[in-house]
C-alpha cells in the first residue's frame, strides 16, 4: 500500500489543515500574528509551503472557534481583543473549568507519575523562557486533569474556551512573574499535589486563586492601551 502523500508541512494531506491551524494557534499565542492583524492566504500557502486550499480550510476552522473573523469582502482577520471580552471570558472560563474540575475522578499511580513528569517539564520550560512550548505542555496538562471529568460536554466547552483565550496569551507574560505565583513551585505543581492528596478543596482554591491573578493581569494590561 502506498504512503499517505506528505507535503512540507510534515503530515499526511488530510491532516494538514489541522496542522497549520495549530501553526496559526502557536503564532496568535506567541504574538506573532498580533489582534486584528489581516490573515492573507497567499502569503501563509507560501509560509506553509502549501496550496491556498489547505490553509482557506484552517482559517474556516480559527473562524468556527471564533479566533479568527471572517468577513466575506475582506477575508480573514485574527480576533480583536478588548477588556469587556476578556472580563466576561475568563469569568466564564473560571466558572466551567471550576466545574469541571469538580467532578473530576482522582488519577491513579500511573497518571499521577506522568503528571508529574508534565508538570517537570512544564516548569523547565518556564525556567529556560520557552513561552511558546510550555504554552503547549501547559494546555496538554491541563487537558488530561480535565480528562478525569466523565462530564464530558463540560469538558468540550473548557477546552473550547481555552482555544478562545489563545489570542490574549501573548499578553500574558507578566502574569508569569514570580511574585504573582503560589510559593514552593508552580501553579501546576500545586495541583498536582492537591490530586496526589485527592484534597479537592485545595484543588478548587489553586485554581481559582491562579484564575484570580491572570485575570486581574490581563484587564490591567488591557486598560493601559486603552482597550
């Protein structure tokens, strides 16, 4: 049987519109595509090193999870931000994740020990200043805490509102100042201990104390450029 057909994106053809939407994703989080910034498919096709088609099909993606705009004249945009949106994002976020997180099962011996080594990676990557991956390995592992949820839909609609958030997370870096994070090791790290100890209300106090902080950061960020 012949080889799925590969272009220089890296994947077979079916999966490369999934691949540069999270190309584009990485871009918008790192700050690369910056808000309202004009998505022109001929110059990513040629980024990519793909046909427009591919790409048209990702940007209808981006535009389904309301991270990118589409407007049928002018083409495709990468979502503004504003203060207003993002109060009552990350209001929303808190209260599904919340839920979410309490009615999740308690991980065994396995998942706690591969939690463990996600969250040593998650904090390396936080040492060295590698925004971009640990905002990877960050979402992965929040991802499989979520997963422990048999409230399936929630958590769908969580994951669908961490993508909506990606956006502002070029934003975000000061939020990552240490002063701002729980002593004795990341915000991750302090789940992680809270699921080891099966303590749920730690559990919900750590996530809603981080929630807390990157909120207030971003709408005080978000008000000094006027937005």
């Amino acid at each position: 049987m012949a080889s799925p057909a590969v272009d220089s994106v890296g994947g077979p053809r079916e999966n490369i519109p999934s691949e540069i939407v999270e190309k584009i994703r990485e871009m918008i989080t790192k700050g690369a595509l910056a808000p309202g910034v004009h998505l022109r498919q001929a110059e990513l096709a040629e980024q990519f090193g793909v046909s427009r088609v591919p790409v048209r099909e990702a940007l209808k993606l981006l535009a389904a999870e309301s991270l990118v705009m589409h407007d049928q004249n002018r083409g495709f945009f990468v979502a503004s931000v504003s203060s207003d949106e993002a109060r009552q994002l990350y209001h929303i976020r808190r209260l599904v994740e919340g839920e979410v997180l309490s009615t999740i099962e308690w991980p065994d011996k396995a998942a706690l020990a591969a939690f463990e080594k996600a969250v040593d990676e998650i904090e390396r990557l936080q040492a060295t200043g590698q925004r971009a991956e640990w905002a990877i390995h960050h979402r992965r592992f929040r991802q499989a805490v979520f997963d422990l949820s048999k409230e399936k839909f929630l958590v769908s609609e969580a994951l669908r509102l961490w993508s909506l958030a990606d956006r502002y997370r070029s934003l975000l870096a000061a939020t990552q100042h240490p002063s701002t994070r729980p002593k004795g090791g990341s915000t991750d790290r302090h789940l992680l201990e809270a699921l080891r100890r099966r303590d749920r209300e730690k559990l919900l106090d750590v996530f809603n104390t981080d929630r807390g902080i990157i909120a207030e950061n971003l709408l005080n960020i978000l008000r000094s450029r006027g937005l």
